[in-house]
C-alpha cells in the first residue's frame, strides 16, 4: 500500500520551554498530520543525549530523554508552578534549542517537581519500576554515580564501581538512593508521555518510524551494565572503535568512536541482548529504522587510540543470522533498512534476504556524471523514498549550492521552469515514484534553507538545534500536502 510521512524530530516541535516536549503543541503536529493526509510521522532516537547532543549518541539504548517531558503537565498536577518554569533560562531563541541553558535548567526544575510528587507511594510508578528493572535500575544507578563523578565516563570512575564490585555497587545504591529515585521518576515520566502521545496518533491511523541506532555510546550505562557484550580489554577499555573509512565526503573518515559487539558472545546467548534492545523499540514505535544497517554486514574496525579512521579495516558482522533470530523470537516486524553509503554486493544480498525495504535519497540522485540507482525512475516498490534525510541539508539549501550541470540535469529530470516552488518539484517527484513509502522532512514542505539543516555528520556544534515555530504550519499547508499525497495514491 502506497503511503507517505513527514519527518521532524520531537525536539524541532516548537514549545514553551526551550526544546520540543510531549507538550500540546505535539498533539497538533499529529492533527496536521491527521489533516494532511499523513499515514506516518518519523522521528528521531528518543534517548537521553550526553557529548555533542546527538540522539546517536545516548546514555542509554533503553531510556527516554528527560528533556522531551512537558512541562506544563507538571504544571496541571501541582508538581509545579508557572511562575517556576518562567523563571528559569530556556535559551531566548524560539528557532533553536540552546543545550547549555536546557542542561542547567531542565534537572533542576525536574527536581523541584520530584520532591513534591510523592511518587514513591504511587502504585504506578512502583509498577513502572518493576516492569523495567532490567534495564532501569542499570541506567539510574549509573546516572547518580556519573553525577557523583562531575559528569566523567566511567572508565574514569573508582575502580570497585567502573567495575561493579558488589561492595561498591550497594555503597553507592545506599548513598545515592534518592538520586537514583529522582532519575527514576524522568523516566516514568517520560514513558507515561510518550505513549499517550503514540496512543493518539496510533487513534488517528498514523504509525510512528523510530530510529535504532546500531550502536550505543561508549559512555553510556549498556557498556557500564555489561562490558562482555562489547570488544574491550581486562581494563575495560575499547580494543577498537566504530567509524567509517576516508570516501569522498571525508579524506580522514569518520570516527564515531562507539565501541564495537563481541558477535561470537552475541551468536552464543541468541541475541538475547539485541532481541530484549529490538521488543522494546516495538514499544516505543511502530516501525523501526535501522541504522547503518551495513554494519550488520561487515563492519568498520579502528583501533581504540587512533585520532582518525584512515587505518581500520573490515570485519565481518552477524549477518542474516541476527535477523532470523528476530523473526522467529519477535515475529515478522516492519523495518526500514537504512542502506546508504558505498554497498558491497554482500550488503545488497543481506538486505534482499531480510525482505526489508531500503532508502533512496532524491538529493543523490542528480550527479550528471552517471546513471543513478536514486534516480526515481530505477526504485522498487519495495523501498522508502525521501528527498533528504536528518543527515542532509534541505532541499533548498542543496539545491543552492549544487554545481551548474547537476543543477542543469536536475532541472530538465524534474522539469522545472522556474524558482518559483522548486521544493515542491522534489516532493512531487518523491511522491510519484514507485516507492511503496515517502517521507518528507517538514523542513522541505515549508521551503527553508540551510538554516534549518538538523545535521552536518562529522561536526560538533551546531547540530539537533533547529525547531519550528507556532504557526509556521497551518491549514493552507496542510491542505496542499494533502491534495497532492492524494494526487499521487498515498492517502
């Protein structure tokens, strides 16, 4: 069944309070969606971010951020006062979200709520605890001895705790105990509004696309949690190190800095980790878009140490053997692949097998020199179309930097005649083409340039920060998008 989405990060919705929430303004980005004739709304991962802001890289693959909890309904329940929210430094830009300020102010007011809750006699939260020890009590405990710590990684902290001596881990507990509480609470909290937020898209017919990131952060409370799932030494410290080699893009390559699985362990336990990670994402979303879907081919091999990522090398990944574990352990799941980058014809073969659509990229498709697989006219059915992605510029600020014969060949390929509307020439292309899904960034429908880019990959700094603003999206949009997800059969 045809059918089409629009991206946009829970942190660009605009709100009150200095970043996108679960507020009000997010159940009517759902009724826009509703209006607009929408079948998904993708998001981005949803956890906790520590260096560099990045939802890819979290302090935990299980956890929510706090920062996306709505205020304002603390405010309802008398947890908090107005006068306290409108005090505190959100960041003065109704554009971009300032982090430092979010930081410095989000836990304490957070705090402020927790210590009138009472929300240790809550039968609620006593069974949200429960429910979600497996993975809570890790992510808690870790935050109050990070916190402990001045914020440092782990690897840094005493050596009975960075190595989870049982001594250690009850002092701790014991000292820290209404820390760790309070870390407890962001995290109901977080789920109780994220799934009346889902609740009421799901009612109205629109699935949300979540993102899985295959790996998780180094400092993060998974590794701390469980150190024998990853390749690190006696110390704990990583042999080696995710990234990807020097392309075109990148003389040096990319060197993400994630610790790399242990795949034999992996094989050895069923998965066991990767199933209870892949069940709970169906808990939170109800697609799944699996990031660098490549690595679970072959993936890239840096020597822990090395400030750049020319001198890894490829080693091999799980393979199909992961994928059948999951089918037979979750059940038959919609997933996106994300399948982009240089592709091997063992990657093309992986993702054939799985059945898995992949993702083609209108802004790749336009290099005069050669015949693209992005190109509309050589998708399948069975892959998920976008003009851009959260890694790309906008349409319109790609568009403007392109050289004079791509931008030639785009013009003639799309058969645009004037600047007048020439995001929607792209959008229309995407939506016409075989696609079974296409998802367009929100940034795209409204014409904006590089300013509302979300991410430049390989920088730090300016990235994650761009938001709408109230009344940037109205009916007449709503009803252009509509009419034309119609024209093309994705309503």
């Amino acid at each position: 069944m045809r059918k089409g989405g629009i991206l946009l990060p829970v942190s660009s919705i605009p709100s009150k309070y200095g970043i996108g929430t679960f507020s009000k303004q997010a159940y009517e980005f759902v009724d826009f969606l509703e209006s607009a004739g929408q079948s998904f709304w993708q998001i981005l991962p949803l956890g906790p971010t520590g260096y560099g802001d990045s939802p890819y890289q979290s302090f935990s693959t299980f956890a929510g951020n706090p920062y996306y909890i709505d205020l304002e309904a603390l405010i309802e329940k008398g947890w908090l006062t107005e006068e306290e929210c409108g005090a505190c430094d959100f960041g003065s830009s109704s554009n971009y979200v300032d982090y430092e300020k979010i930081y410095l102010s989000r836990f304490r007011i957070l705090k402020i709520a927790y210590e009138r809750s009472g929300i240790q006699e809550n039968e609620d939260f006593l069974k949200f605890k429960e429910d979600n020890a497996v993975w809570l009590d890790d992510y808690a405990l870790y935050m109050a001895v990070k916190n402990s710590f001045d914020g440092a990684s782990w690897i840094e902290w005493d050596e009975g705790i960075r190595l989870r001596r049982q001594d250690a881990m009850e002092h701790y507990k014991e000292k820290y105990a209404d820390e760790i509480g309070f870390y407890q609470f962001q995290q109901y909290l977080f789920a109780v509004q994220w799934f009346a937020l889902k609740a009421y898209a799901n009612k109205k017919k629109i699935s949300i696309i979540g993102d899985i990131p295959i790996y998780v952060a180094f400092d993060s409370a998974d590794t701390w949690a469980a150190p024998e799932l990853f390749q690190l030494d006696e110390t704990c410290t990583p042999i080696g190190v995710a990234g990807c080699p020097p392309d075109s893009f990148s003389a040096t390559g990319q060197l993400w800095g994630n610790p790399l699985y242990k795949w034999e362990y992996h094989k050895k336990t069923g998965y066991e980790w990767w199933m209870r990670r892949i069940s709970y994402c169906y808990r939170l979303y109800d697609v799944v878009r699996i990031d660098h879907f490549r690595g679970f081919d072959e993936y890239y091999f840096i020597p822990y140490g090395d400030d750049t990522a020319e001198f890894g090398h490829w080693e091999k990944g799980p393979g199909y053997d992961i994928f059948k574990a999951m089918k037979e352990k979750i059940g038959k799941k919609p997933v996106i692949a994300e399948d982009l980058g240089f592709l091997t014809p063992t990657v093309i073969k992986l993702v054939k097998k799985t059945g898995y659509p992949g993702m083609k990229i209108l802004q790749f498709a336009f290099d005069s020199r050669e015949e693209s697989d992005y190109l509309p006219h050589n998708y399948t059915n069975n892959s998920v179309v976008y003009t851009g992605t959260h890694d790309n510029d906008t349409t319109m600020g790609w568009y403007r930097s392109f050289n004079r014969k791509d931008k030639a060949f785009a013009k003639s390929y799309l058969g645009i005649k004037t600047k007048k509307d020439i995001h929607w020439e792209f959008i229309r292309a995407a939506l016409a083409s075989v696609a079974d899904t296409a998802i367009i960034p929100i940034q795209d429908y409204l014409g904006l340039g590089s300013e509302a880019r979300i991410n430049t990959p390989s920088t730090l700094g300016n990235n994650w920060k761009w938001r709408l603003e109230e009344g940037q999206l109205d009916g007449n949009l709503a009803e252009r998008i509509r009419k034309m997800t119609k024209l093309y059969g994705r309503l």
